[in-house]
C-alpha cells in the first residue's frame, strides 16, 4: 500500500457516519472508506466478493478512531495475501476488527464526547456570556473559527495519523493506546472545564448582575439548578421551568 | 428563507460527514445570525443554548433535541420580524423552537431505520456481484438525509414565524416581562447545569 492510498482512506473516513443505519451501524461507511484499498490488494473480483461481504457485518465504533480500524483492517488484509503462511485468516481479521472496535469506541465517548466538546464549547460561551456587551464582530469570528481549529486539530490528527499508525503497527496499536493515559486525560480536562464554569460564574456574577435583587434570584436560580439537575431533571425541563417561575413572579408583582 | 433552508442542511450534513462540530448551536447560531443579518444575536443565542444543554452527547438511544435546530430556528424566528430584537421574542422563540428540535431526532431516528432497509437492498446487489451498489448507498443516504433536513426547515421555519406572530398579539404584559427578565438568568441556569456536568466523574474508573 502507497502512502497515497492510505491519504485515500482518511479521505474516506470522514464518509464513516454518512449511511449509519440501526441494524448495522457503520458497516457501510467502512467498507465505503476501504473499498479502493481492497480492489489494490485483490484485484480478482470473485476473490473479493468473499471479503466484501465480511465487511458488510455490524461494525461500530467512535467516528474520530475509525483511522485506527481502517489502517489495521487494511493492513491485515494484505498481510493474508502476501503471506499465505500467515495465520492470519478471514475470521481473525474479523475478531480483531470488532474487539478493538469496542474499546476504542469506549475511549472516544468518554473523551471526545463526554469531555472534549464540552470543554471546548465553554472556553468560546465563558467570554461570550460574560463580556457580551464589548464584543464585536471581529471576536466573533475569531471565537468561530478558534474553536472549529481547536477542536478539529484532534479530530483530524487523530483520523490522519491513525489511518498511518494503524496500517504500520496492526494490533500491536493497542500498545500505543494503552500508553496514552486516557483516563488522566480526561480526568484533567474535566477538572479545567470545572475550574472554567467556577471562575465563569462568579466573573458573571460580579460583572454582569447590577442589582442586589438581581443577585440574590441568580444564587437562587443557581442553587435550585443544581439540586434540581442532581435529581435528574433534564436541562430542556429546566429551561422551561426557569421560565415559568420567572414569569410568576413577574405575575406576583402585579 | 430558501438560504437559510438550504445553510441549515448543509450544517446538518455534519452529522454524517466528519463530525466537524459545525453543527454546535453556537456555530449554527452565528451562521444563521450572519444570513439574516445579526451576528450578535446569531451569536447570543446560541450560547446560551450552548450551554444550556451542554451535557447533551450523541450516545445511546436517549432522544435529545438537536441543539443545532433549536439555534437556527430561534435565531431566524428572532431576527425574521426585522428592527430591534426583542428580549421576550428571544426567549419566547427558544421555547418554541425545543420541542422542534426533539422532533427533528425522531425523524432522524426514522431516517436510520429506513436506512437499514436500504441495506438489505444493497446486499441483494452486492450478492449479485454489484459492488459499487456499496458507493451509490452512501451518496443516497446523504441524499435521503440532506433532502429530511432541508425539508424539515422549509416547513418550519415559515411556520414558527406565523405562530410567533400570533403568540406576540396574544400573550399578556406580564408574561413579557417575565420572559424579559428571564434572559438574564439562562446564563446562571446554565453555570448550574456546567457546574454538576464537570464536577460529576463520569467515565474515570479511579
């Protein structure tokens, strides 16, 4: 496999979520994302039919990792038809394909989408909520595309680098993973993002709140927020409950 | 209207083309903002969606409202009637735009489940040999999924202008108020639902 085609492959990757059905997921977006490689390495079309089909079973994982699969998947799949010693057989090809799916896609979640984002997002909103009267167009778009670059730069490295990782190391890339200390990471940035929403609140506070009336209803509002959304009550429910309370009291004064 | 229908799918198009984030409600928010001709509010509303419901993530079958909907719906409801926004519309157009926007998922929903269907039409022509059935699948379900998004805004978008309009002329002084002083308190229940999303441990096993 060129170096070319493997830039393929991430090119494709970014297709993995675009036929996402519930009964096999991201079956189609894999094989979508391999098929060029496939046709390289077995240029016989009956002789791929067989493989084809394998990749058409369930397959799911956290779209930013899918590099990772694809650069492995490929690899073992020429190492079987180089090596016809090799033991590596349809059905292992398979079984290493769906177990490293699992775990990975596990990592993701907590991180990208548990973490990641989040923190992301509060680093543009922490400016914006509180010095939006300053702001103007200028920031904007400077907020807009800093966080769209901050946040795609692991998105992209991630898939980019993956495809090569996975391609030179197969298996053994859970080594590397393993290595990374994932769960620091994440411990670390959620703490930051905590931090963040502290620091956010009481600078809202002071700056934003002029009135003592008006303080007093934020701590309340606060304080309600959170004991409320401890007991599960969802945000959308909050949302509408803010409302509502806020316009009985308005009602109260009249 | 037909711009703005047609930028909303293309943002839409995120969700199944490289998860880029273009689809988070302050994006969106500000794009739509940009169109109409009102970055600032564009960007004020989806902030305060932004964090809001900052602890909505994409997994497990749960039905969350899309929060790119629920921005670029109120922000084109706000800024649609022109001259100055109104804090109450803002307020009032969020409302509105919520339920929408958990609509928008349940067609989601139904538009992955057609798309199992489609699947096992493809597998009849792979079986019989057609492999670029695999490629002519993809580019149908961004097709299928881009053709949902922009239809859903061209119904809805017209729409929640007519029902805003008419909820202006009915709703009492009081209720205006309160949804005016309401706004400045978003931001705080949001800090609250930040505070408990970060402080919680949630996928760290020490």
């Amino acid at each position: 496999m060129k170096a070319l085609d493997l830039v393929k492959i991430f090119f494709r990757s970014f297709f993995i979520q675009a036929a996402w059905n519930y009964e096999r997921m991201q079956n189609i977006g894999f094989l979508y994302g391999i098929m060029p490689a496939l046709k390289k390495i077995y240029p016989d079309k009956n002789q791929r039919f067989e493989v084809v089909k394998s990749h058409l079973e369930f397959f799911n994982t956290h779209p930013y990792m899918i590099g990772i699969l694809m650069g492995m998947t490929v690899s073992l799949e020429e190492k079987t038809v180089k090596d016809e010693k090799a033991s590596t057989s349809r059905n292992m090809i398979q079984v290493s394909k769906t177990n490293m799916a699992g775990p990975l896609a596990a990592i993701g979640d907590a991180f990208f989408w548990a973490v990641w984002r989040p923190f992301c997002a509060l680093l543009v909103v922490f400016p914006v909520v509180i010095f939006f009267k300053g702001i103007n167009n200028f920031v904007i778009w400077w907020l807009f595309f800093g966080f769209l670059i901050f946040y795609n730069s692991l998105n992209i490295y991630l898939r980019y680098y993956g495809v090569f990782m996975g391609y030179r190391l197969r298996e053994r890339i859970i080594k590397n993973i393993s290595r990374w200390n994932i769960q620091r990471i994440i411990s670390t940035v959620r703490i930051a993002g905590f931090i963040t929403v502290c620091i956010a609140a009481i600078l809202y506070f002071i700056i934003d709140l002029s009135s003592m009336r008006e303080k007093a209803l934020a701590v309340l509002v606060f304080c309600a927020g959170t004991y409320l959304y401890r007991k599960g009550v969802s945000s959308t429910k909050l949302f509408y409950g803010l409302l509502f309370t806020v316009i009985l009291v308005c009602l109260a004064r009249i | 209207m037909f711009l703005i229908a047609f930028i909303s799918m293309f943002l839409a198009l995120d969700n199944a083309i490289g998860n880029f984030m273009i689809s988070r409600p302050f994006i969106s928010g500000i794009i739509t903002g940009y169109f109409m001709g009102d970055i600032k509010t564009g960007l004020l509303i989806g902030t305060f969606i932004e964090i809001v419901w900052i602890d909505v993530f994409p997994i497990g079958t749960y039905v969350a409202p899309e929060l790119m909907v629920s921005a670029i719906l109120s922000v084109y409801w706000s800024l649609a009637p022109g001259g100055s926004v109104q804090f109450h519309t803002v307020a009032l157009a969020i409302g509105l735009a919520v339920p929408l926007s958990i609509f928008f998922r349940i067609a989601d929903v139904w538009n992955r489940q057609f798309n199992s269907k489609l699947l096992a039409i493809m597998e009849k022509r792979v079986d019989k040999g057609k492999e670029n059935a695999v490629s002519i699948y993809v580019y149908i379900s961004l097709l299928i999924f881009a053709a949902k998004a922009f239809l859903f805004f061209i119904v809805f978008l017209p729409l929640g202008n007519v029902i805003l309009d008419w909820a202006e002329s009915i709703i009492p002084l009081f209720v205006k108020q309160g949804l005016d002083a309401s706004l400045k308190f978003i931001p705080v229940l949001g800090f609250a639902v930040a505070f408990n999303f970060f402080r919680k441990k949630k996928y760290e096993s020490t």
